[in-house]
C-alpha cells in the first residue's frame, strides 16, 4: 500500500527527532563519561605548577584543592592575605604539596601584573585557572548600579583585564614546553537573557570569546583551553548557602568541570547547569520577547527582595 504525501512527512519527522535524541544521548554519555576516561588530563605531567586567581574562596579555592589532590604545587593568587595563608596551610597540610602565595588585588593598575611576573619568573606552571572576577552585588539596572564608577572599573579590570594580562604572563612558557591548560571561568550569564546583569554578563562574554580564540590559536602548540560558564554554584560570590541539583557545591562543581578539560572546550561544566541553559535558551529562541520578559521579571523580584532586606537593615 503506497502512503500518502502527509504519511511520508510524519515518518521523516518521526525520523529526524528519533536521530536528535539519539545523537543527543550519545552527546551526554560522550561528554560526561567516555571523554573523561579517553580524553583524561594528567595536570602534573603538564608542569609542575598549577595557579589559580581568585583562590581564597568558592570556586577558586576548589580548582586550587583539586589540582593539589592531582599532584601539582600550587600558585595562590589573591587579594587577602589571610586568607591567602589560610588556604596555603589547609592545601599543604592535606595534600602534601608546595605553595606559593602571590597578594594582588586585580581591582588596581597594571604594576599588579609586574608583581606576579616576578614571583612566577622560575616556576613551571603547567595550568592556569583564571577564576578571579567580580558581580554586581545584586541585580540592578544599568544606570542604577550603586558606586557606578568605581564597579564598572573594577568588573572591566578583574573580569577582562586580569584574564588577558595573566594567560599573557603564563602562556610563552606552556609554548616553550609544548603543553599546557588554560582554564578560564566565564558565566551562564553570557550565553542566556541576563537583563539586569548587563556589565558582568558582558564581561563574560570576552572570557568566552577571547578563550576560543585561544584555542584556535594555540591547541597546535600542545595547550588545552577551556571556558567553563557555570550557573549558580554555592559561593559567597552568588549568596547561595545550600546546595541544589542545579546549585551544586563548589566541590562538585569543580570535580564535574576538571573532568571535562580535553573534552569539551566551551562548556557549562556541569550537567544540571547544561541542562538549564538549555532550556533558557530555547524559550528565549520559541518565545522572543515573552522569554525576555520571563526572565526579566524573575531578576526584577531578586532585586527587590534583596533591596527590601537592604532598607530592614
């Protein structure tokens, strides 16, 4: 019996969607778990060193863990000292490695990066985490931000600023040996609607952007790069205390994202993060203008809860 014209359409759609999920499933299982076994990054064996900017707390400090637990010595580069010493002595003492703290506070000049220069000269450092960065201290319109000068410069040095400056400190190095890993932490923000958040989401997107050049440019020479956009992970940077499936602790987060260096090069580094971006994204691309607002409104009730708390104080 022939079929019709309409029976033919439906069998290829029925088709095309069963090769979508299946290509999408496969996806999944390559990027989570046969990747990281073929693709497995030995960080030690790429140099001795391993720094991480933003190192003190959340999400910095965790890479800083992490890559001691796999073998390297650690460069510590931060704005507080004691908490510089504090993440120094729980790092040596549990993982048995060599630290070296390096106090910088990327909100300054450009001396900043002669100073690291200096303290990095003899080190080989094999990997380079360049999570320090900067957020609105709530959500807030442009023109609203409180201390707008002071932290429109302050995002622009530490989120831009520092990532260009410091992979340009650490990188001839990697060259010269012929491998390396440059991980540079950007944000979900870029990628989805983030009114409300325009100055760090836009910073961010250089981290993005800048970071796939890179690789462009340099995965020839032996060095990985990778931009890992996280959503919102237990942190001091995003106020959350208690961990959710899409707000996992940094401990998590970290070990989920390290995993995925030499597999995915531009990622949210973590599945449930993936998964909201995902959906975010076809909203805003099915919805236009109605997820825009969608999202819109969820930022505007952040601000006000937040502000409310502000004014009770």
């Amino acid at each position: 019996m022939a079929l019709s014209g309409l029976e033919k359409i439906a069998i290829a759609f029925l088709g095309a969607s069963l090769s979508y999920v299946v290509y999408s499933l496969y996806k999944v299982l390559y990027t989570y778990i046969i990747g990281p076994v073929v693709n497995k990054v030995d960080y030690k064996a790429k140099g001795k060193w391993a720094l991480v900017t933003g190192c003190t707390d959340g999400i910095g400090k965790q890479y800083a863990r992490e890559l001691a637990a796999r073998g390297c010595d650690i460069v510590l580069v931060s704005r507080s000292m004691d908490k510089l010493k504090t993440t120094q002595e729980e790092i040596e003492k549990e993982y048995k490695v060599s630290t070296k703290i390096v106090q910088v506070d990327f909100s300054e000049g450009d001396h900043i990066y002669e100073n690291i220069a200096k303290d990095i000269a003899d080190l080989e450092i094999g990997t380079l985490v360049n999570n320090v960065g900067v957020s609105y201290a709530y959500p807030e319109y442009y023109l609203d931000v409180p201390d707008w000068d002071k932290l429109m410069s302050t995002i622009i040095k530490a989120n831009i600023v520092s990532v260009t400056k410091v992979t340009g400190l650490v990188l001839p190095g990697m060259v010269k040996r012929g491998k390396g890993v440059v991980i540079n932490i950007g944000s979900a923000s870029s990628i989805i609607p983030s009114p409300l958040l325009t100055v760090y989401a836009a910073s961010k997107a250089y981290v993005d952007k800048f970071s796939e050049g890179l690789s462009m440019e340099y995965s020839k020479k032996g060095i990985i790069v990778q931009c890992i956009m996280p959503g919102f992970v237990c942190s001091n940077m995003s106020g959350i205390r208690r961990s959710t499936f899409f707000a996992p602790t940094a401990k998590d987060f970290v070990k989920s994202a390290l995993n995925l260096v030499g597999t995915a090069s531009r990622h949210t580094g973590y599945l449930p993060h993936s998964i909201f971006v995902k959906a975010i994204t076809t909203i805003h691309s099915l919805t236009g203008s109605f997820g825009v607002w969608l999202v819109t409104r969820s930022m505007e009730n952040s601000r006000n809860r937040i502000l409310k708390k502000y004014k009770k104080n």
